[in-house]
C-alpha cells in the first residue's frame, strides 16, 4: 500500500468542521477548504471523523495499470468509437428517449476508456495519447497549449514509467 492523502469532496463536505478539531497538523484547516498536501500526513483521522462521507483517502502513487494485449484494445476502441458515434447522434435528436441514449452511451464510453487503460492520469497510456494529440491535434480549437501543461504536471507526479 502506497502513502495516503486526504482528499475533500467539497459537495458532500456540510461544514461540521470535525475534521478541524481531530487533524493533528492543521491540513484539513485551510482559506479554501481544500486539504493542504504538503500537511497532510496521511493518518485517515478526517476520514474517520466525517459525518458526511466527505473526505477520503487517496494513494499518492497509483497502482500500476493492468496490461491488455495490443488486439484488446483495438477492440475495445472500436467499440468506443461505435458508443461515441451514437452518443453523439442521440444527442442531435429531441426527447428524453434520446437523452437516455446518450448518457447510456456516454458510460459505456466512459467504462471502456477506464477498461483500456486510460484513465489512470499517472499511466504511460495516459500520457502517450497526450503526446499523441499534442503532436497531431485533432482539430483546430484543440487545446495544445492545455495538453502541454498537463503534460509537464503529469511528469512531476514521478509516475511516468508506469505501464
Ligand atoms: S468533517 Fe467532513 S463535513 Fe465536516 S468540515 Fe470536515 S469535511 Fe466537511
Ligand atoms: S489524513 Fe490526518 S494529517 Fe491528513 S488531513 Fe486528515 S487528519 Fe490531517
């Protein structure tokens, strides 16, 4: 098990502040009600204390990715292409079968992205596909500029050689 942060989820967090009174570095108390990393010593006290399911623990490194054979993914990006295009077309269409249809598609995307091993922002995967559209951006209005920073963030994690 790799080290812990806590992590606030500001939508659940109903200001009862325990996590104040029970933090022993003073992480949890900060202007922005976001946990300050560089105090937060990962001992799951705030967690513990939450009465609202609000904050929880989060590896600093993720575990490294399950690999999946080169003719997997193919089919999996197949697929996703499939769910993309019908996302897509539901969404040019009126009514709440329709709206159905596209979040419907939307998750199934969404399962098959995280399936072939691109979801993980620390994955190799994730980074190379950065690169990809950096190098080759899919349209006009890609953000490259965007794509590059979060690049450059994504190699200050450390994580870069995961599979
Ligand atoms: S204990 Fe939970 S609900 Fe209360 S302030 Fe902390 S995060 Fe928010
Ligand atoms: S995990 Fe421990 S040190 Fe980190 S914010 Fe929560 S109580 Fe504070």
């Amino acid at each position: 098990m790799s080290e812990l942060f806590a992590v606030r989820n500001l939508r659940l967090c109903t200001k009862d502040c325990l996590c104040l009174y029970v933090c022993p570095t003073g992480a949890t108390d900060t202007e922005n009600s976001v946990i300050d990393v560089d105090r937060c010593t990962g001992c799951g006290q705030c967690a513990a204390a939450c009465p609202s399911g609000a904050i929880h623990m989060v590896p600093k490194v993720f575990p490294a990715q399950q690999e999946h054979s080169a003719l997997v993914i193919a089919a999996m990006s197949a697929v996703l292409r499939s769910k993309a295009e019908a996302e897509s077309i539901a969404a040019s269409l009126p009514g709440t079968l329709a709206a159905a249809i596209e979040k419907s598609c939307q998750i199934q995307a969404e399962d098959l992205i995280r399936e072939s091993g691109y979801m993980l922002p620390q994955s190799k995967n994730a980074s190379d596909f950065l690169r990809q559209l950096v190098a080759s951006p899919p349209s006009a209005t890609f953000p490259t500029a965007a794509a590059e920073k979060l690049l450059h963030l994504l190699a200050g994690t450390g994580a870069e050689p995961q599979a």
